[in-house]
C-alpha cells in the first residue's frame, strides 16, 4: 500500500457541457437517463461495469471500479448542450436515427427538456454544417467571454457543484499550429484580432479552462492540442484530454496492430476504407475536414509498430486511410480493412476486417467515462494533460517530449494503474514470480 491522494467528495450535481447536441451527444444523453431509470444496462462503460485487480491473484480483491474510486453517481448528472441547429435532445436524436423509438420514447419528456444555447459556429470551419442557432460578436474573445457567460449561468440556473465539458461536435478543417498557439497571451491576442488559425473548438476550449472546466475533445481538431492551451490549464489547475474518440476502425487497429508487433509478424500494407451516412460523415466529404480525420486515424499505426526500431518488419508499410459519405447507413458505420502481413521466411498473409459498427453507440460511453474520469482528476487535483486518458482517443494527448501511447492494452493498464495511485494500492506489474518462488 502507498500513500492515498486527497481526493474531494463528488458531492452535489455535476454538469455536463457539451458542444454538440446531435448523434453522439443525444445518444449518450438518453442512455444515461434509461439507465439511471432501470430499463438499460451501461454496456460499453468501463466506469460502470469494468472491475479491478488489487493486489494479488490470490487475494481475490476485484471490485468494480465505480465501487473502488469516488466517481459522481449517474443520478448527479446534469445535461447542457451548444448547437448551431436549434432541436432540442429529443428531436435531434430523431433526426439522427441513431436509436429506435422504442429507445427514446420511454425518455422523450427528458429529452424535450434539453435544449441547445446558441452555439460559437463559423461554415468555414465546417463547410457542410448549417444551422441559425449561433452567436454573434465584435470578436473572436467577445464570442468566448460568451460562453463564459453560458457556463456560469448554466451552474447557478442547475445548481451544480462542478461542471465538465466534452467537445461533442463536428471535425473542423485541418489547422496546423502556428504562432497564435504557441503561447495563451499570443492566443488571446489572436482571439482580439479574429485571426483565423483560432476556430470555435478553440473557443469552447478556452472558455472551460478559464472558468476551471475540465475540457475533452471528441474530435480530431486541434482544440486545446497545443502549447497555449496547455498553458492554461496548467495554471489554472484543470484537467484536458483528447483527442478523436477512438470508436470503430481505429479501435480494432488499436487491437489487432499490438498483436501483430508482440507476436513479430511484418506488415506491407494496410487499407481501410468506410461508408457512413450520419451528419459526421457529411461533414468528413468535405476534403478540409477529411484531412483533419485522416491526420487522427494515420498516426496509429506508425507509433505502435516503431518503424524506426523494427525496419525488416514495418519500414515500408502502405497504409490508406478512406472515408465515403452514403446516406443510406445513417450512423450504421462500415469499416473494411485488407492487412498484407507476412511471416516466417517472408511468406505473404492476409487479413481481412469488415466492422459494421454503430459509431454513436461507441461513442456514448466515452462520453460518460471521461465526464466522470475528469471530474475525478480535476477532485484529485490532477491538472493539464491526463495521458492516463489515452485509452479513449484515436490521438492522444501528450507531452512534447514524448511519443504518444497508442496500443490499446498498455494505455488500458497505464488507466487502471492511474487508479489504483490515487487510492493507494499497489502497482499491478504481471511479473508473477511471487506466486512460483
């Protein structure tokens, strides 16, 4: 046993900000709201339903993990929402067709009591999103103090204790860092001069992390991925995470990449392409948006596999990465993949993936663990980046000096092994000699 971390009560009601009222947001809304009534299980949550190894094997000590650190219960949450179209939760998750009506009419009255602030929202940032719900300002600081503004009124109108936010919305166009992020007073000078390297998501970031809001990005903007930002929430004390939920193609690289680099099995090429219909797959046929995805979903591989260290393996990899807009699949995502591996000797295999995944639902419970795995850091006093976070974003944040951790199994363990720290008990290592000698 090690020393505990003082960790707050999660007392009181927890408010959840979200910029973006459509399919991801509604679907995690509604779920949480059956199952806080009893009519649906949180699969998918690994807050709610994953346990935890303590100690040793034999000490049989596995409580879930909702059990084992202060986590606020489902019953203190509290939902508020930005969206440039102005549906409230319920019509929105119509539109979206990700759930059945069988779904969302047991929680219709709750979700018509949801109803989205007028958003921070430029076309330019996302060419094939429209909407009239937006506000207006002078400039780029005035819509952020706005938000302010919303955040403030949305605790004191709710009764919040505490209040996280997680970037629900669209991919905006690729934006590389320039000099307006390399330091907050040069960003905020950019936000005074409305100069266009600051996009909304950036605005959203900002506002939460002056008024101490725990920030997470769902998507692959930049957001708050860079060093003025970073700045920020470091002096402020506030947690950040992100980035681009890592759902359904990126999931299973995520799985199967690791296996192949454990077991030594070369790769010559890898192609994914996916077909789907939903409001994020509009917004991806645009080629600036699709770039930013493709930024996300491209550094996977090269970071688990280590070109560099293992040339003879994975020193000439082809990886294509392609995302169709089909209406007909709605969120019903498709994702196929052809890996060319190769084995002993240099003989040629293939492997062949076809996922047909439901990206909202994935997604949904993201959203509930990194709400409630935020508010437990920023009541552990954990501020700035949480890389123990990593096991939900297809790009994780990191520190410079480092390379990011993509395979999924080691981020898994550095999020478990993150807890059990703040609770003071023992690492869990799986060496396993103490069971033999």
């Amino acid at each position: 046993m090690t020393t505990p971390a003082e960790i707050r009560p999660a007392d009181g009601k927890l408010g959840v900000l979200l910029p973006g009222l459509g399919a991801v947001a509604t679907t995690f809304i509604a779920g949480v709201e059956a199952i806080r009534r009893g009519v649906a299980e949180p699969v998918g949550s690994v807050t709610q339903l994953q346990t935890i190894r303590l100690g040793k094997r034999t000490e049989e000590r596995v409580p879930r993990i909702r059990d084992f650190v202060p986590l606020a219960a489902l019953d203190q949450l509290v939902f508020g929402a930005w969206d440039p179209i102005p549906d409230d939760a319920l019509e929105s998750a119509r539109v979206a067709k990700v759930l059945e009506d069988r779904d969302i009419e047991p929680v219709a009255a709750f979700l018509q009591t949801i109803r989205p602030m007028p958003a921070v929202f430029d076309p330019d940032y996302v060419k094939r999103l429209h909407g009239p719900n937006v506000k207006t300002g002078r400039t780029k600081r005035d819509l952020g103090e706005q938000l302010r503004d919303d955040i403030r009124r949305f605790m004191a109108e709710h009764g919040c204790d505490r209040l996280v936010m997680i970037w629900c919305g669209s991919t905006e166009i690729f934006i590389a860092p320039g000099p307006a992020h390399q330091s907050l007073a040069a960003f905020e000078r950019a936000m005074e001069d409305n100069d266009p390297a600051i996009a909304p998501s950036m605005i959203y970031a900002w506002a939460a992390l002056k008024e101490g809001v725990p920030y997470a990005n769902g998507a692959p903007n930049l957001s708050a991925d860079f060093p003025a930002l970073h700045e920020l929430a470091a002096a402020n004390g506030v947690p950040i995470a992100g980035k681009d939920f890592k759902t359904g193609q990126t999931l299973i690289k995520t799985i199967i990449a690791p296996g192949l680099k454990a077991r030594m099995l070369g790769l010559s090429g890898w192609f994914s392409t996916n077909i789907l219909g939903n409001r994020d797959g509009e917004v991806l046929d645009d080629p600036e948006s699709f770039k930013t995805k493709e930024e996300s979903k491209l550094g996977v591989l090269e970071h688990i596999l280590q070109p560099d260290m293992y040339p003879e393996l994975y020193g000439n990899i082809y990886h294509k990465v392609r995302i169709n807009y089909y209406p007909p699949r709605g969120d019903n995502k498709e994702g196929w993949d052809n890996l060319d591996i190769f084995g002993w000797l240099g003989y040629p295999m293939q492997i062949k993936i076809d996922f047909l995944c439901r990206d909202s639902i994935l997604a949904a419970p993201i959203v509930l663990d990194l709400a409630l795995f935020l508010d437990l850091a920023a009541r552990s006093g954990m501020a700035g980046i949480q890389e123990w976070l990593s096991f939900y974003f297809k790009s994780p944040l990191h520190a410079p000096e480092l390379y990011p951790e993509h395979d999924i199994f080691i981020q898994h363990m550095k999020l478990k092994n993150t807890l059990r720290h703040l609770m003071g008990e023992e690492q869990i290592t799986h060496l396993g000699r103490e069971y033999y000698e």
